[in-house]
C-alpha cells in the first residue's frame, strides 16, 4: 500500500502540521475539513502509523508524525524541484552547465560568479574544471564542457566562438634569495638563460611546439600553478604568475618583482575569453554565467 502514496497526501499532511488544526490546512488547501481529515485518516491506514493525536481540540503531531514530518517535506520539496528543472529544460535551459576554467583566472571573480549562479540557477549543476593552455579548449572542442574561459592561447580554433572578459595582470617574480633577485634594473635575456625558469605544462597536445613567454633553455615544466607559486618562493627558479595570486608575497618580501628586457615596462597581461563551440552556444544558463563573469 505505500507505492499508492501520493504527493497530495503529503503536502495535505505538511499544511495540517503547519496550520494546527484540518479546518485552517483546508483553508490553506481550499478544501472541506471533511476532505483534509479523509485524506489524513487514508494516508495513516497506508503508513500503519498514527500521524497525529487527535485527543484534545487540536489534532497534535505524534512523535512517528514528527519524525516523518521533515522527510515529507524533503520528497515534496524534491518533487517540485523536479517539476521546475523540467519546466526550465522544456524551455531551453541546459540539464547542466559544464565549464573549464584556465588555472590563471581571478578566484575572486570565479567565486563571485559562481555564488551568484548557485543562487540564480539553484537546479542547474554546475560543473567546473580548471586546466591551462590547450588543456582548456580541448574539452571545449571535444564537447565535454560546454563553456571554457581561456587565456593562455594566443589563437582560437576557427570551430570555437570568443568573447572577451578581462584582462589578468601579470609579474615576473622570484625569492629574494635568487641570484636575479639581486641584479639592479632591467636584467637582458642573455642574464635570464644561465637560471632555471618555472613554466606550466600543456596536458593536451594543441600547443605542441609552441612556448609562451619562455626565455630560458632551462625549464621546469609544472602541472600545478599552485606548485608553481611554491616553486618560486622555494627559490627553485623565476617565472611569471598572476599579479593577483602573489601579491601579498611581494607585499611580505616573499616574492620580489624581476624587470626583464622583453617585457618593458611591465610583464604583459594576458587576456581572458569565453570560448564555446560556433554549433553549440551558451543556452540561457550559461549565457547569463558569461554575463555574469564580465560585470564581477
């Protein structure tokens, strides 16, 4: 008798609790004492439970009435998330929005952006990745993520659409104990190749052959940003992170800005992008995602 459930049942034994009494839940119901109580009376027969006390003036939750109590309002409100994400759905928005960040975008405006989508889009998962390099539009490309934010390439693929989100600024650091460190005003490339320089690696292969912003024969190529930024302060080589990441380790004497020749006066920024294939454009969840990354 319990597959006969029906949610109806449920939400009439939700508003009895609620309201104190069968005559105010069928005030709330619209519908007659009578009906509430049939209703209540039935779905109790199903249960084999006592959902209420019905001794004094007001009928009063059981304690088996209070513990199933929470667990009827976690099916109902299931069920009418159900009903919501399929109406969005019908509607054209996405089951889910996958996305795949590069390793150098602000967490501060990602978090921001995605604390708003978890508000606006409460049933829509969102699923993110970050990568660098190639790394990030080879899912794009191959449809595992339906948005990438992407920055470290300089060229897009003529399958995939861009548009322009921020510029990340960038500084060429290293620990004050390396030997660069120590060298007064501009430091010339040939200075730059007798030290090891600190580099992320390309997980795809749609950067082969290719090197950006790489001045040393040296290299020590990392997966990990993170690593990278524990590399640097370690004092194991030189590189160039985002300004954002190692700015406190410039402000505590951690991390020292270097003035390398080819970039002057400063260490170029690097621009971000939305990428997404030209076939398959944002839907309305990922568009307002998009919209979102640029205002934060």
């Amino acid at each position: 008798m319990l597959d006969a459930l029906s949610l109806d049942q449920l939400r009439t034994f939700i508003a009895a609790a609620d309201e104190g009494s069968f005559s105010a839940a069928g005030r709330k119901l619209r519908r007659a004492q009578s009906v509430v109580s049939q209703t209540l009376a039935n779905l109790e027969n199903q249960l084999d439970v006592r959902l209420f006390d019905r001794s004094g003036r007001y009928p009063r939750l059981t304690e088996a009435g209070a513990a199933l109590l929470a667990q009827a309002r976690q099916v109902v409100s299931g069920m009418d998330g159900f009903k919501s994400k399929a109406r969005a759905i019908a509607g054209g928005l996405e089951p889910e929005l996958s996305v795949v960040v590069d390793v150098m975008y602000p967490m501060a405006s990602l978090t921001a952006a995605v604390d708003a989508f978890r508000k606006a889009f409460a049933h829509t998962p969102l699923r993110l990745y970050v990568e660098a390099l190639g790394a990030v539009m080879q899912p794009v490309i191959g449809q595992a993520c339906r948005l990438g934010i992407s920055g470290s390439m300089p060229a897009v693929p003529e399958v995939l659409d861009a548009e322009k989100l921020l510029d990340v600024q960038m500084v060429t650091v290293a620990a004050p104990s390396h030997p660069l460190a120590r060298r007064k005003g501009i430091i010339r490339a040939g200075a730059l190749q007798d030290h090891v320089q600190l580099v992320l690696t390309d997980r795809s292969t749609l950067t082969d052959g290719t090197t950006f912003g790489v001045f040393s024969p040296q290299i020590w190529r990392l997966a990990d940003l993170g690593a990278k930024h524990a590399f640097l302060r370690a004092g194991f080589g030189w590189g160039h992170m985002p300004a954002e990441m190692v700015q406190d380790d410039l402000k505590g004497g951690q991390l020292v800005p270097l003035r390398i020749e080819h970039f002057q006066p400063r260490t170029p920024p690097i621009a971000m992008f939305a990428i997404y294939r030209k076939d398959t454009p944002p839907g309305p969840a990922g568009r307002w995602f998009l919209e979102q990354l640029k205002t934060v």
